[in-house]
C-alpha cells in the first residue's frame, strides 16, 4: 500500500493534474463552468414545472427551459473558443474567436434555407445539449484555426494602426478561413456535418450509457481520482459530452410516449452523492457527533453543512479522505457501490429513470430524490443508500478516531514540553 501510495502521489497525480491544466481541457472545463447558471435555470424551470402537474392553473415554464438549458450547445460554441484563446493568452481576440465559433456551429448544424421568403430554419434539438459534441469540437476547432493564426500576424503590434484595427485584420483571414470550410461542407458539398460527428460519436456515448462505462466514470471522477486531490472536473469533457444529451433524449422520448432509457446523466449520478462523491454525509455526521477525538468532531461540525448540500471539498482535505489510507478505501468502496446499485434499481424500474433536466446538484439529497425521480422511490433509494453508506464507513471511522484520540495526546504533550 505504501508504495502504491508513493507512486500515485509522486507520479500519477502530478501528471494527471498537468493534464487537466493543459489549455484544450481547461478551456473546456471554463467554457461549461462559464455556461452553469443557464442549465441551472433550466433546472429551476424544471423544478417548477412539477408545479403544473398538481396545479392547473399554474404558469408554462417549459420555455425557460428552452431558452436556457436548450440552447447549451450554442453557447458552448462561443465559449470553448474564446476560452481556448484566454488560455492560450491571445486575450485581444477572445471575443472574436467567440463569435467565429458561434457561426460555425450554426453553419455545421446544417440550416433549411428557403430561398423564397429567405426564412432560416434550424432543429432546436441541436441547440441543447443533443449538440454538445458537434459544439465541442466546433469550437476547438475555430480555436484551433485562431491560433494557428495568431503566429502569422498581418499587421504587427509594433504598427502605427490602432490596437482595435490591427485586430481586425489579424482575425479577418482566420475566420474568413473557418466559414469558408462551413460554407464548403454545409451549402456546396451538402454534408452534414452535425450528424456526421454524432454517428461517429453513437459508439462512445453508448459505451458510457452502459454499465462499466457509468460505474468506472462515476468511481473515477468523484472517488479514486478525488482521493488523490484530482478534482472530478478533470472528466468533465468525457463525462458530460455522455451526461448531457442522454437527458435530452430522455426528455424526448418521454414526450413521445416512450420511455427514458439512458440512466448515466447528472440526474441520476446526484442521487448518490449524498454529502458528495463517495457518499460521506454519514461519514461527516459520525466525526461531527460520535468522534472522542476533539480534532474530528470538530472538522465533522465545520463541514456539516456544505456536506448537507453535497460540498465535501471540507471533509475531503479537512478530515482527510485524500491520501488517508483509512478512509481512501470505503471511501472508494461507497465510489464503487453507489453507481452499482443505481444501475441495478433503475434497470430493475425500481427507481424511474430521470427524464427531465435538474443540474441543481447541492440540494440535500432527499429532497433532491423527489426532484429528480418525481417519486417515493427516489427518496427510499437515497436513504437505503445512505444506510449502506454508514455501514462502510462506521469500521473504519472507528479505527480512524482511535488513533486521531492517540495524535492529540501525542500533539498536546508536545506542546506542553
């Protein structure tokens, strides 16, 4: 264990958290952190259209919806790129690599034109997140072509033209460059390149649809890589390009009659994070009420609230779960058993699949089973789930605060002397 220990913290970590630091994945990460408050309104929108089910007379807010969560892929297009400039620190044409970005993906979405009324038409379901793929690598794409562009500078910064013009003309050629490939594709090859990359794409979302793929991802993400103080957004672009149009479909298919089949979706992974991933709301009210050792009880008490509400960054490095050998390992076994029994309730329909959109991770976890299943059983499941995770964690909190009890005596004497 020591060596495994050693060469995670000295070699795996470092190299992983270099590769979350490289400027392709951070733009992405920023570019989805950027565009959060839209696919939470969705969700608010969400929580009060179950409103209507009991409630005739109460307002649509379906439409919030759709101008927010449902247009995610678009501004990702705008996002990924400008990003991807912020990094690359050519912040003087981050807005314009925005909005290059923006009209590719709309060219690539592949529009009806009707050249008798000039009228523009475009299928919704690729502005939400049913695009998010082609939006991704849409927009790394023209960040890409930007920044080839930014070494073959027009007009130096040394010129006698103002900054705002030189501007001009050094992004001129490299978004000239980008439309005429959309242009190319879309209007003269008549390709369809939206549906091109999603068939390409079908292969890889439907592995992470499947069992190994949300039991690996979620165990990756919010536990063992978690443990190791790599934060979970390092598979954000894989996990989320999976998450976000599998509840789009849902949502289709539910309004089509049929019923919602991709279980791996934010929906679902939150119910259980309970307290956060690997589950240690139990875990943090075992420190904050039963610990003997002052030290534990008094982290537990900190980090009681923000684990009420699924923040268990507190907890994580305060306790510590990260590179505690003790907690590391039901820490990862809560990683393994919470995506284990998900998918076994839900294939089973003994919880409803979600079908509608709710990002609003940190409500408390029995609250957030109503929301999200619209159903008793989404609130029996978290707490079954929360049961099982006490039962891991209880044995070695146990061990854990005895010897936490031995170093405060140890610290105290040394303070003493």
């Amino acid at each position: 264990m020591d060596k495994f220990m050693g060469w995670m913290t000295e070699s795996f970590a470092p190299k992983v958290n270099k590769f979350a630091k490289n400027a392709w994945v951070a733009a992405i990460q920023d570019a989805i952190l950027a565009g959060m408050p839209m696919i939470l309104i969705g969700s608010f929108a969400t929580i009060l259209s179950i409103v209507t089910t009991y409630v005739s007379w109460f307002p649509d807010f379906s439409m919030i919806s759709t101008f927010s969560f449902g247009l995610f892929s678009i501004f990702l297009s705008y996002l990924i790129p400008s990003a991807l400039m912020k990094q690359k620190k050519h912040t003087s044409i981050e807005k314009q690599a925005g909005l290059a970005g923006l009209a590719f993906f709309l060219m690539i979405v592949f529009p009806t034109i009707n050249p008798e009324t000039s009228i523009i038409s475009f299928d919704i379901n690729t502005f939400g997140t049913g695009g998010m793929i082609a939006a991704l690598l849409a927009g790394l794409f023209v960040g890409l072509i930007m920044d080839i562009f930014t070494k073959l500078k027009f007009i130096s910064e040394d010129s006698a033209l103002p900054d705002f013009v030189a501007t001009w003309f050094n992004t001129l050629f490299p978004i000239i460059t980008v439309l005429s490939i959309g242009w190319l594709f879309t209007f003269q090859l008549k390709i369809n390149i939206y549906e091109v990359i999603n068939s390409i794409f079908n292969p890889l979302v439907n592995l992470g649809q499947g069992f190994w793929g949300l039991t690996i991802l979620i165990f990756l993400g919010f536990s063992f890589l978690y443990s190791f103080g790599i934060s979970s957004w390092v598979i954000t672009p894989v996990s989320y390009a999976i998450m976000l149009p599998a509840i789009a479909e849902n949502q289709q298919l539910v309004a089509n009659g049929q019923a919602a089949t991709n279980i791996f979706t934010v929906e679902a992974v939150t119910l259980v994070l309970i307290g956060g991933g690997g589950a240690t709301l139990s875990l943090c009210i075992m420190m904050a009420f039963m610990a003997k050792s002052q030290r534990l009880r008094m982290i537990g008490k900190a980090s009681i609230v923000p684990s009420i509400f699924n923040i268990n960054e507190p907890l994580v490095f305060g306790a510590p779960i990260a590179f505690n050998p003790i907690l590391m390992l039901p820490f990862w076994i809560n990683g393994l058993l919470g995506p284990i029994l998900l998918w076994i309730v839900m294939k089973l329909g003994l919880v409803p699949i979600p079908y509608m959109p709710f990002q609003m991770w940190y409500t408390p976890a029995p609250i957030a089973g109503w929301l999200i299943t619209h159903s008793v059983a989404g609130v029996v499941f978290v707490l079954v789930y929360f049961m099982i995770s006490w039962i891991v964690y209880f044995p070695f909190f146990k061990v854990y605060d005895k010897q936490a009890v031995q170093q405060d005596l140890e610290w105290a004497e040394e303070d003493e002397v």
